[in-house]
C-alpha cells in the first residue's frame, strides 16, 4: 500500500500562487495514477487534477488554465501548482493515488484564500 504526505497548503492571499507536493512511499510510485482533490466545507469532495504514469493530465474545469499538476518519479512526488487563486478555491486538498483496486489518500493540507 502506499502512503501519501502532502504539504505546501497555507493561507494566501486571492490572486496569489501556491504550489502543494505529495510525497509517496511504500510501494512502486510510477504505477500510480495520482491525482488531486478537494473538499470545501459542506461539500464533497471533488477531483482537481490527474496525472496518469505517463504524463497525461486532465483537470476539472474550474481549474483549467490556472493550475498544473505534474510528478517527478525521481522524488516520488506529485505537485500542484497553483495560480491565480480565488477565495472560492479555499478547501481541504488531498493526494490521491489509484491503481486497480488500490485507492490510497493523504491526510489532506489546507489551502484558505483569503484577504
């Protein structure tokens, strides 16, 4: 099973950048489809943005244009750039890691937008 740690989330300001990592270990981290996720209070969660083992991305539609998700198997970490934030993009994000019937989640780093 693998483990995911996130980090990076903190306040910022709306307009602002952040950038969250994912570390993995425990298992093989290039046969993950890692992905990002988010939960504001009183909703469910939602995807953000995926990463499949070769590179190919796809990402919510709220997103799209102001954040970018990428991998560095390398460093067996998973980012989430994160640019031009808006206070409605306040909510918990969560690493996720997905391969067959493996369904793995980080602890989740907060992330308020806010003046």
């Amino acid at each position: 099973q693998v483990q995911l740690v996130e980090s990076g989330g903190g306040l910022v300001q709306p307009g602002g950048s952040l950038r969250l990592s994912c570390a993995a270990s425990g298992s093989i981290f290039s046969i993950y489809v890692m992905g990002w996720y988010r939960q504001a209070p009183g909703n469910q969660r939602e995807l953000v943005a995926a990463i499949t083992p070769g590179g190919s991305t796809n990402y919510a539609d709220f997103v799209k244009g102001r954040f970018t998700i990428s991998r560095d198997h390398a460093k067996n970490t998973v980012y989430l750039q994160m640019n031009s934030l808006k206070p409605e993009d306040t909510a918990v994000y969560y690493c996720n890691a997905r391969r067959l019937t493996i369904n793995s989640w980080g602890q989740g780093t907060q992330v308020p937008v806010s003046s």
